[in-house]
C-alpha cells in the first residue's frame, strides 16, 4: 500500500522512477493519505491524519486510536479546553502531562505553548510510549520532554498488567496496580504484570509548573498526593479526569490547595482561588459543589 501511494505521489508509473532525485512528501497535507499501515498483517502500528496532525496509533485501539482512525479527531471540546489553559498561563509555560497515552494533548499543548514553552509528557506504557515519542517527531515539536515513567504518590515501583497489543483493547483505560481491568477491554495475559518505574511530581522538584493536566486512570488522587508542594508553590492551572477517582475524593485534596473546580462532565477544569486567569473559559458556570440533596 505505501508503495502504491508513493507511485501516485510521484506521479510515476513504476513508483520510484525519481528515486535519484531527493524530493520531500509533505504527508500529512495530502489528500490521498488517510491510513498507512504495514503490510505485516501482525503489526499493529498505523499512521493517520488528523485535525491535529499526523499519529501513530495501534489499529487495534477502541479509545484514542478509534477516533483519530475513524473520526479525524480525538476529543475536540476537550482539546481546546487543553489550548486555552495553556493560552491563559504566562508566556513560556512549562506544561506537565500526565498520562500522555500516544500525545495527542501533548501536541496540543506543546502548539499553543509555544517554541519558547516546555511540555513534560509522562506516560507508563511502553507500547505507547513509543507512539507518543514517535508522534511528536512526526508534528516537528522540540519543545517536549517524553518520560517513560509512571506518576503517584511516591517514589517506587508500580504493576503494570501486560497487554496483547495485537488484539482489540482500550490501552488508553489501562489502570495500573489492578488485578483486574474495568474497562479496557482485555487483562494481564496469562497474569503477567511489569513492575515499572514511578515517581512524584514533588519529588522532580521542577522549578516551574504553570499548566498540568492528569488522566491516569484512577490514580488521579494518588498524583494530586505526591505533588502537593508543587500546586502549593506553583498553583498551576489544572485539567483532571474525576470518572475513575471520584469527584469528592479530588475535590477534598484541591480544596486543602486552595482550588476552584469546574466540572465539564467527565473532568474538572481547576482554578486556584482568585485567579482571574481563565475567566473567560468557565464564564458564568458556577463552581462545582457535592451534591447535598437528599437521597430516596
């Protein structure tokens, strides 16, 4: 297949007839690109474009991969909230994402941070590291920091349940430190798990962090744990996954930091208190509250 699409884009019968001459293929803004997989039927890699771009994805993916592959987008409304958080911080952001799955926020924030920003993508699988690294080379973005490494509360180790990436699954939802996936689809193969590499945010000790958005799965409570002393000395504006973690729970720990918390359906967009900064986001949306009426 990519030898025919190269053909065409050569406009030559035999494909490679301009092999001698040096000729740049600006992919991702022709129209005859849609997917590129290998030939390999076993391979799971697959390039495809995008509103935001060109990606790796694995074609067997249900979650970000199923949108890129089949809709051209992952998660728009979700996205600009991400552009404009990055927008509304001082110029020259440094920009932590937690759980950057195969980085489509990563390159959205890393665009809207600027060539003079930094974005630190963290994510604990390798299959998808690999695909996140991969992406950014593939949007010509230098201003991100790829980390293969898992975020929590402290330092150590976490298990990691080992994966068939050649089937269908939601390798987006894979929660670490479970027995049992909820919703991604598949489980440890045979039972297997990895022990990979953890750290806390404190513990980096980054002397700036101005936007930070985590969706890990669960561990959401666990990662505001173990960089409690950054939102304290820093206040970054937050956007955090509350499904998995719970509203109140998350809501107790960016309380004590001195957050406001808006909730957009499946995450909180997070404020610290007094500042005017995003304003123009939440607009006349009330904070979010517990839900203090009574039950049947």
């Amino acid at each position: 297949m990519l030898k025919k699409l190269l053909g065409r884009l050569y406009d030559s019968p035999s494909g490679f007839a301009k092999a001698a001459v040096p000729e740049f293929l600006d992919l991702a803004e022709h129209p005859l690109l849609r997917v590129i997989h290998p030939g390999d039927q076993d391979g799971y890699a697959a390039v495809v474009k995008s509103n935001q771009g060109l990606f790796i994805i694995n074609r067997y993916d249900t979650g970000v991969g199923h949108q890129l592959s089949n809709f051209g987008a992952c998660d728009p409304e979700q996205m600009e909230i991400l552009r404009q958080l990055v927008l509304a911080a001082p110029p020259d952001p440094v920009v932590l994402d937690v759980g950057a799955n195969i980085g489509v926020a990563s390159v959205v924030m890393a665009r809207a941070a600027g060539p003079g920003g930094t974005v630190h993508a963290f994510e604990a699988q390798p299959a998808m590291f690999h695909m996140l690294a991969g992406n950014l080379a593939l949007n010509s973005l230098d201003n991100v920091r790829c980390h293969l490494l898992a975020i929590g509360a402290s330092a150590g180790t976490a298990r990691l349940p080992r994966l068939n990436y050649r089937e269908f699954g939601g390798f987006g939802s894979v929660e670490l430190n479970r027995e049992t996936q909820s919703d991604a689809w598949q489980q440890a193969v045979d039972g297997v798990f990895d022990e990979i590499e953890m750290n806390s945010i404190d513990a980096m000790r980054l002397a700036r962090v101005d936007v930070m958005k985590i969706d890990v799965e669960g561990m959401e409570a666990d990662v505001l744990a173990g960089a409690r002393e950054t939102l304290l000395r820093h206040k970054p504006l937050m956007h955090i996954e509350h499904v998995k973690s719970g509203k109140q729970v998350l809501a107790d720990l960016l309380g004590e930091a001195g957050y406001r918390l808006y909730d957009t359906g499946a995450d909180f967009v997070c404020i610290p208190e007094h500042d005017a900064r995003t304003t123009h986001l939440v607009g006349a949306q009330p904070a979010w509250r517990p839900d203090t009426s009574p039950r049947d």
